[in-house]
C-alpha cells in the first residue's frame, strides 16, 4: 500500500480488468425471470382467460359478459376524460356494456406461465431437498 497515493481500499490504478461474471453453479436455483411467459387476454368480469379467437367473440364462454366493452379495452382509463386514453366525443355511461367504438382494442397482459405442466412437483421437492444436504 506504500505505493498508493491514497489509503482508501477502493482504490485502483487504471490498466486493471474488470472482473466478468462467474457462470452459475450446477444445480444451483434458477431466478425467477426464467420463467416463460405468455400472452393472454382476461375477462374483466369473472377472470377466465379468453380464447385466442377473441375478437369473434360477443360474450365470455364463462360468465356471458359482453367483451366489446369500455372494461376489456386497452385503452380504458378511470382517471382520464371519460375514462379513455383515446379522444371519443362523450362518456359512454355503462362501462360494462357492448358498444361499438372504433378505437377499441382487447386489453393483453402478459403473464409468466406457471402452469403444473411448466414445472413438476418432483423437481421442487428436489430442490428443496438439495438445500440441505451436506
């Protein structure tokens, strides 16, 4: 440390290399943005995830809750001027109701897919196990 003008620990003379990330170890727990993900489009009333073939579609399969809607819009807003992010000439008072506007678009979200057959129990249990063998 003689050599340094300065004490400090974090000091560095220029001409060193960055260090590069290690990979991970074998068998060691995958982060959570490996999960895949997927693309869906939800009832606004009950939830169910709307078929793919959506825009056909007057009601949800489900529940019979009209999807031309101001509720499964993508551009539906409740703290914008008449509930639209879109220029539209007046509110249109039941937000849940068919209407036939011309800036509508389905409202899509995209979703990790979690479902059982992504992941088995047996590898969970795996893992858990992994943790605390010696």
């Amino acid at each position: 440390m003689a050599d340094r003008k300065y004490r400090q620990q974090g000091y560095r003379p220029r001409g060193a290399e960055p260090r590069r990330p290690s990979p991970p170890a074998a068998g060691a727990p995958r982060s959570g943005g490996m999960l895949a993900q997927r693309t869906v489009s939800r009832c606004g009333a009950c939830g169910a995830v709307l078929p793919v073939a959506t825009a056909a579609l007057a009601q949800c399969p489900h529940c019979r809750a009209a999807i031309h809607a101001c509720r499964q819009c993508a551009h539906f807003d409740t703290g914008r001027r008449f509930e639209c992010t879109e220029p539209i000439p007046e509110r249109l008072a039941d937000k849940s109701a068919r209407n036939d506007c011309a800036a509508f678009a389905l409202r899509v979200t995209v979703e990790r897919d979690a479902s059982p057959d992504s992941t088995r129990p047996g590898d969970i249990r795996r893992g858990f196990d992994d943790l605390f063998k010696k």
